[in-house]
C-alpha cells in the first residue's frame, strides 16, 4: 500500500519563495520536521522511537510532520527505493507506507524522509513503466530546496517459528491445530494433518528418540505488533488421545 502522490510535478507555484532564496542562500533550514512510526505501538498508534521492530511481510505507514506552507513534497526512501509524496494526509503532515521482508535472520534497514520547495519543476519524477521514482532535475531549471534535515528511523524487520515438542502416542499424530490469540481479542485458527502435501501449514519432524517436534512460523496477521501472542497447539495422536500445548510469544 502506498499513499497517494502525484506521478509529476508540473507547473507548481512556489508558496514561500522567501524560504527557499533563505534555504538556497545557506542561511540553514527554514522549517522543522520530526518522523513517526507506527509500528512500535499496538492500534495503529504513531511513535516517534527512532529504533522500531516491524514483522516479516508487515506493511509500516511513516509519517513526516513539517510546518504548513514550508513543503510541496516529501521524499521517502528505504534501500534505495525512493518516493515523492506531494499529497499531504492532513497540512503538514506527509505518509508513505511500506512492506518490509526479511529471512530467517533480522534485517535491519535506516528509512529516510526529506521535505523540499519546488523551483520551476520537481525534481523527482515518476517512472510508470517500472513503477519507480528518479531524481531527474532539469539542466535549466532551478533545484528543488531542502527545508528541513532528514529524518530517519531504524527499522528491524523479524521472524520467528514457533516449535512444540512432544511425545508420540502410537506413531505420528493424526492432526494439529494451532491457535493464535493477541492481546486485543484478534484470533487465528490453522489446522493441518502431518500426512497432506508439502504446502501444509505445518511442519514435523522425528520422531527422535520417540519425540517429535511441529513447526511454524507466523504472518504478521496472526500476531500482536507489541506485546505478546498466546499460542495453543492440539494434538490429537494416534491412539485418538488430545494434547494441548501452550507457549507465548514476545514481540518488541
């Protein structure tokens, strides 16, 4: 999900020209700018933490807070892939949101937010084919200009797989349910046998020495942003008995 931006600016008449002949004379930033986050806190809530956690797969809305009138556009980027949003949420205040992914091991990348003043036309244009924004000033037009420093928050992007360990009861069991529950009442159910295909929600191993162990990693769906999710696992076994399994699980 993006926010909405408009794919070139054309024709754009400068609103504060004496903050920009200020900014472009070297008298400093002309406007303040503070970067928000809302991964770090649970119900959509935004921080200003600039250390943040985010989940596999779990898409993060960032937000830049500038003063009203100082800015035409706000240039996010993350890992080199960078948007030009000139649609405000409310005056002032400029949104993108992007997915983070990562493997089994944490990833950590810096996500950036610089708000700029037209001059003539942005510098920053939209590419349709490839769905990608390119710094492309023109050679007679005069730059874009910077009015506040860049703002920049951490963001580390995790996983985690869940692991119960049991006994088997008269050879591999014949099905597991899983149940995921997060501290605001959000509730997901995954059921599997050990025996369906290898796209199964599930994975077992053993057993060894008689034990077997269940696996599986969860969608950023299915677990609290910050907090703690509970998790419950039922086996039914082999010999048609039950057994519940309980673990939770920490996010930062």
């Amino acid at each position: 999900m993006r926010c909405e931006t408009a794919p070139i600016f054309r024709g754009m008449t400068v609103v504060a020209a004496g903050l920009a002949c200020a900014a472009a004379s070297g008298c400093g930033y002309v406007t303040s700018a503070r970067m928000w986050a809302d991964s770090a806190l649970p119900a959509g809530r935004f921080s200003t933490q600039d250390e943040q956690w985010v989940w596999d797969g779990e898409p993060v809305t960032f937000e830049l807070q500038c003063d009203p009138g100082a800015v035409h556009f706000v240039v996010f980027g993350v890992d080199g892939d960078e948007t030009a949003v000139s649609v405000a949420e409310v005056a002032g205040r400029y949104r993108w949101t992007r997915a983070f992914h990562c493997g089994a091991e944490p990833r950590t990348l810096e996500v950036y937010a610089t708000p700029f003043l037209i001059r003539g036309r942005c510098d920053w244009v939209h590419d349709k084919a490839s769905d990608t924004w390119r710094y492309y000033p023109g050679r007679t037009e005069k730059p874009d200009v910077q009015t506040a420093a860049e703002q920049t928050v951490r963001v580390t992007c995790y996983r985690k797989t869940l692991r119960f360990r049991f006994e088997g009861r008269g050879g591999p069991p014949k099905g597991l349910t899983l149940v995921l529950t997060r501290p605001d009442g959000g509730r997901a159910e995954i059921a599997g046998s050990p025996q369906a295909a290898k796209d199964a929600p599930f994975a077992i191993t053993g057993p060894e020495g008689g034990v077997y162990t269940v696996s599986y990693a969860p969608t950023h769906e299915q677990v609290s942003r910050a907090g703690t999710t509970h998790a419950e696992l039922l086996i039914r076994h082999a010999d048609g008995s039950t057994q519940r399994l309980a673990r939770d699980v920490e996010t930062p």
